[in-house]
C-alpha cells in the first residue's frame, strides 16, 4: 500500500524527495502552515531601488502578439501534414510557445502588462493571449492564482498544490510518472474540487470565446490544427522539459525551504518564472526585472536554486 507520494496539501516535499526509488516524503506540518525563512517584505519593498521595478511591461503586449500570430502560422501549416509530424511539431515546437503564452497569462494575471490601474484591460487581453491554447482558463486562472500568493499551501485553498489523494495514489515510479504526463489535467480539474467558487461573467466570456476560435480553426484548417493547439497545450504542460517548473517552484527538497528558484536558461521560454522566490516576495514586478530583485538583495535574499528542471523532473 502506498503510503508516500506527492506533496499532500499545505505542506512540502521533504529532501527525501530524491532519495530512495521512487518514493516521496511527507512532512508533518499542519495543514496551512509553511516552512522557511521569514522575509520582512514591507521593510524590503522600501526601498526605492525595488519600486523602482514595479511598473508595467509593455513590451509582453507585443511578445504575446508575436507568439499568437506564430501559432496561428504553425495551425496552417501542419493542416496537411500526416499525423505524426503534426503530433511531433506538437511537442517539439507547438508545446514550447502554448507553454510559453500560459507563463505570460501568468504575468498578465498580476497586472503586468497595462498595469493595476487599468485590471480590465488585462483580463480582456488574458482572454486574448488564451485563444492559442484552445481550452480557456485566463480568468479562472487570476481567480485562483491571487489565492496562491496569499494563502500559499493554506488546504482547502491554494489549488496549486496537489491533494492528500494524490499524494497517496501516485507513489510509485510509474504512477509518478503517469501524474506527471497528466499533470494539466490534475492542474484544470483539481480547483473544481477542492475549492470551487462561483462562475463570474468574465469566465463566461472567455468561454465563450474560446470555443468560437477553437471552432473557426477547425472550420477553416480541419481537424489537425485543432488537434495540434490542444495536443501542443496538453504536451507542454506535462512531460516536457519547460514542465520542471511546477515541480521545482513549491516542493521542499531541502528542508525549510519551500520555495525555490531556477536560475537556467529556460527562463528565457518563461518570463523568468524561475525567480520564484523573488516572484512571492514581489508579486508586481515584472518577469524580466526580477533578475534585478537578486542583484539588489544579493546580500539579504534568502534563495535556494534548482540546477536543472529537466533533471528535477528526472529525480521526481
């Protein structure tokens, strides 16, 4: 009987999550209750070198422009391809932009591209930075995602973490690694369960919208476009090397650290997700100051690094 797997519900992984084969530490505390170091955040944010780099990025407007313009060139050019090139550029180059433009909804979803004054428009151009995805999730997304900064690893609450069912099933090896290729899935469905809140009129609308885009592609480019867009989603969200970032962000490695960040070149893909723990201090700094975070704090900031997410996940 499996008694060790993922991380169940506010609480961490322990460091013994990379040892022994194939099976995860539990930690034993509380639900809600978070280990690591306590960071004076209002005396931090301060000082005039931080708020200095809380200001909107108005240049991810024109790289999201960009990423949905070349998706939609990759929807019309695989529309006569044979089935396994469509599912291989689907991994190879598919999965890397739709993985991409959900780290830039991630973005939007704090107000980063046209500020907090303006929190509507970013919701509207949530919803359209979603359309190459295929299955909507831009609002619910900023929804449940603004709990995962208040409330992190609160249970009941903060969906990003996996619940105890999981943590029990997907033990082993193979059931691990199942989870992993299945992880947009746990990720879509697991809020709907654990903390459901009510539909809004804006959840409505980007449904409503993405259903209408998904149907033009497929009636103007077939079946394998479509099929291309939700396989290049599902692909890139689940065992893909981009992917190690759900796995390295909030699962304790190293005891009394639940936070981590990645400090590698995939940050390029990603709007440098990987400076988490800059990322929870200063939720309203822009992706590509918060490199600037460290260089400021390099004599305070209090960071665990991962190496490698591909090599993360392997050891997962």
């Amino acid at each position: 009987m499996c008694e060790r797997g993922l991380p169940p519900r506010g609480r961490a992984l322990s460091a013994q999550a990379l040892r022994g084969p194939g099976r995860l530490g539990r930690r034993s505390n509380p639900a809600g209750q978070w280990a690591g170091a306590v960071r004076d955040l209002p005396e931090r944010a301060k000082y005039p070198e931080i708020k200095s780099l809380m200001k909107p990025d108005h240049n991810l407007i024109w790289i999201v422009i960009m990423m949905l313009l070349t998706q939609l060139l990759s929807f019309y050019l695989v529309k006569d391809l044979d089935w396994k090139w469509v599912i291989f550029w689907a991994y190879v180059f598919g999965s890397c932009i739709n993985h991409s433009m959900t780290l830039a909804i991630h973005e939007i979803s704090h107000n980063i591209a046209f500020g907090n004054y303006k929190a509507l428009r970013n919701r509207w151009f949530g919803i359209f930075a979603n359309l190459p995805i295929g299955v909507p999730y831009s609002i619910s997304f900023k929804r449940y995602h603004m709990d995962h900064h208040r409330y992190l690893g609160a249970d009941g609450i903060d969906v990003d973490i996996p619940t105890d069912f999981e943590g029990w099933f997907f033990c082993t090896t193979l059931r691990k690694l199942i989870w992993v290729i299945l992880q947009p899935l746990f990720y879509a469905f697991r809020p709907l369960f654990i903390n459901p809140k009510p539909i809004s009129y804006l959840e409505i609308i980007n449904t409503v919208v993405q259903i209408t885009f998904d149907i033009l592609i497929y009636y103007f480019w077939g079946i394998k476009s479509l099929v291309y867009m939700l396989a290049a989603t599902l692909l890139g969200l689940g065992l893909h090397p981009i992917s190690g970032h759900f796995i390295a962000e909030h699962y304790m490695f190293l005891k009394g650290y639940e936070t981590y960040s990645y400090y590698g070149p995939l940050n390029l893909l990603t709007f440098n997700v990987g400076y988490h723990n800059e990322h929870h201090d200063f939720p309203n700094i822009p992706g590509k100051n918060l490199p600037l975070v460290s260089i400021v704090f390099d004599a305070y900031l209090i960071s665990v690094g991962m190496q490698s997410k591909s090599a993360l996940t392997c050891s997962f």
